[in-house]
C-alpha cells in the first residue's frame, strides 16, 4: 500500500487515518478544532468536481493504489469535503441548507428572528415552528441511517418540539406582560431571554421522544478497543439523560449571550442615535455567537461516555473483562 507524504507539519496533519477525526477527541480543544471543520461553511463552495475529485482520492486511499506525492494534508481535506457534503449511510448529497456546514449561516437569520425584541403572539409562534422545523431537517438529513428507523419517530419528536417551544415562549411571554411588578424596561429585557427555555425544553423533549425506544432496546456498550460486550439498557438511561443535558446547554451561548450583548450595545450614543443600526449590529451579534460559542458548547462533551461495569445489568458484568465499558451517547 502506498503510504502519502507528510507534506507538512505532524501536528496540522497527524497520518491519515480513513474515517477517523483528524483532532484528538479525548481533549477539550481537540474536540473544539473538530467542529470548527464539521460546521466550516466555506464547504458549501465546493464544486462538483472538486467533490469527485476527493471521492476518488479517498477510494483509492481505500484500495492502496494512492499515486506518489499524495500528502497527508490533502487526503484530510478531501475526508473534510466529503463528509460534509455525503451522507456516509445512504451515499447522497445532502442538501445545502441542512448540511453541518450550513448550520451557521442558514441557521443564524432563524436565531436574529427569535431574539428580535418587542415580538407579537404571531411572530412568537413564527419563529419557534421555523426554528424546530430547521432544526428537523438538518437532524433527519444527518441522521444515522445504517439501521431503520421509522419515520414516524421523527415526526414525533419534531411535533413534540414544536409543541413545547411554542407553548413554552407564549406561555412565557404572556406570564411576563401580565407581571405587574416589571417597568417596561425591565419586561422588554426578560422576553428577550424567552427563547432559550423555550428552545432547551424543545430540544430536551425531541431527544426524548427520537429516542426513547433505546430505553426499551438498550444501546452498545464497547471495551476499550471498540469491541461490543453486550447491549444495556442501564447505559441508554444515562445516554439519554447525558444527551439531554447536551442539548440544554448547547443553545446556551446563541440564546444568552447576544440578549446580555445587545441590552449593553443598545445604550451607546451611536445604536441610540441610529436605530437603524440595531438589526446589523443585532445580526453581526448572533453571528458571532453562533459561529464561535456554538462549537465551544458541543466541545464540552465527548461523544463517548463510561460507565463502571458494577452499575449495568448482571450478564454484561460477567461478560466484561474490565471495570470500565464506554458508551457512544450522540448528541
């Protein structure tokens, strides 16, 4: 097998490794780096020669047959290309909006949307549907497909969080106007931070109900080199609430942070001066939250949890050679 050249520096491009992320997921900023490539949009720019060109470095990486010269750092890029852009079950391009990559810039005019101020019964209701029904599409569209799933799983979790976001932000929001005790001023900074239970509570609920027949099923559990001991139903309970927690504090720093900037940036003589200004400089807020906080956020947690064998069913204690088995618990 011909092996590719270094090319560059060992620490900007480790050995190829087919499938594998090229940053250690074992550290914080190992992780970090990751989802920084996963949501790169500059991906989305990709031609559609560029694309085949790395499918086809990628396969004959897979054959042996990689021509000479071929370094390390282009075989990362094109793995970078292609996972973005093909579903690695079903072999499709998925579409543009819903990739990982497209997170970022078609997700952040649904996250201005959610923070505008001063919103109405209609707009509140709007933006919440909008916002869940993106994020079905990008969690169907990126879904593990290796094994079926009904669809009516997905309708399920997308209806409940639908349900719970808009009950949730009018619930809220009508509790906050009748509240006697808030000046306008006060009021007009509390709404604004109506999104996040709203949107923490929908995700919590879509993960609950996507993927609450593991509770009944059971999930893998893994020894340290990857090998399936058995499945437990123990390490799904902890999965799903590890997951759930993910979830809570993902939208965190999108739905926080730009509110707490903004109610700051608002009082200058320039925004005061120039309303105008708001919606911009509003937009540029929630970019920058979503385009930095969000990987911050989800890098915090690794993928893949462990779980000391006394706390699972009895069968996969005697079956395990080891204290510790791990677990993938998604996110």
């Amino acid at each position: 097998m011909v092996q590719p050249h270094s090319g560059s520096s060992m620490s900007d491009y480790p050995l190829f490794q087919l499938g594998k992320p090229r940053f250690d997921q074992n550290t914080f900023f190992g992780r970090f780096r990751h989802f920084l490539d996963v949501i790169d949009p500059r991906t989305l720019f990709v031609s559609e020669n560029r694309l085949q060109e790395s499918i086809n470095l990628l396969k004959r990486f897979k054959e042996g047959t990689l021509p000479p010269g071929v370094t390390n750092e282009q075989l990362w890029k094109a793995q970078k290309i292609k996972q973005a852009i093909i579903h690695p079950d079903t072999g499709e391009k998925i579409l543009m909006p819903f990739r990982m990559s497209g997170f970022v810039p078609f997700g952040t005019p649904v996250v201005v949307g959610l923070l505008l101020p001063n919103q109405t019964l209609v707009s509140t209701i709007f933006w919440q549907w909008l916002n869940q029904s993106h994020n079905a599409c990008v969690n169907y569209s990126n879904r593990n497909a290796s094994q079926p799933n009904p669809t009516s799983a997905f309708v399920h979790g997308y209806l409940g969080a639908v349900t719970s976001a808009v009950s949730i932000a009018v619930g809220l929001n009508v509790l906050i106007q009748r509240a006697k005790g808030f000046s306008p001023t006060t009021r007009l900074l509390v709404q604004r931070f109506v999104p996040f239970p709203a949107v923490a509570s929908a995700n919590v609920c879509n993960v609950v109900l996507m993927r609450k027949s593991e509770l009944s099923e059971g999930i893998s559990v893994l020894d340290k080199s990857g090998n399936v001991v058995g499945t437990s139903k123990v390490a799904a309970k902890y999965a799903l609430l590890e997951t759930a927690l993910t979830r809570i504090v993902m939208p965190m720093p999108i739905l926080v942070l730009p509110p707490m900037i903004m109610a700051n940036l608002e009082k200058l003589p320039l925004l005061k001066g120039n309303p105008r200004l708001v919606l911009p400089v509003h937009a540029g807020v929630c970019l920058a939250a979503f385009a930095f906080a969000l990987p911050l956020a989800i890098s915090l947690f690794p993928q893949t949890s462990q779980i000391s064998v006394d706390r699972l069913e009895p069968e996969i204690a005697r079956a395990a050679n080891c204290e510790v088995l791990f677990y993938n618990k998604g996110l």
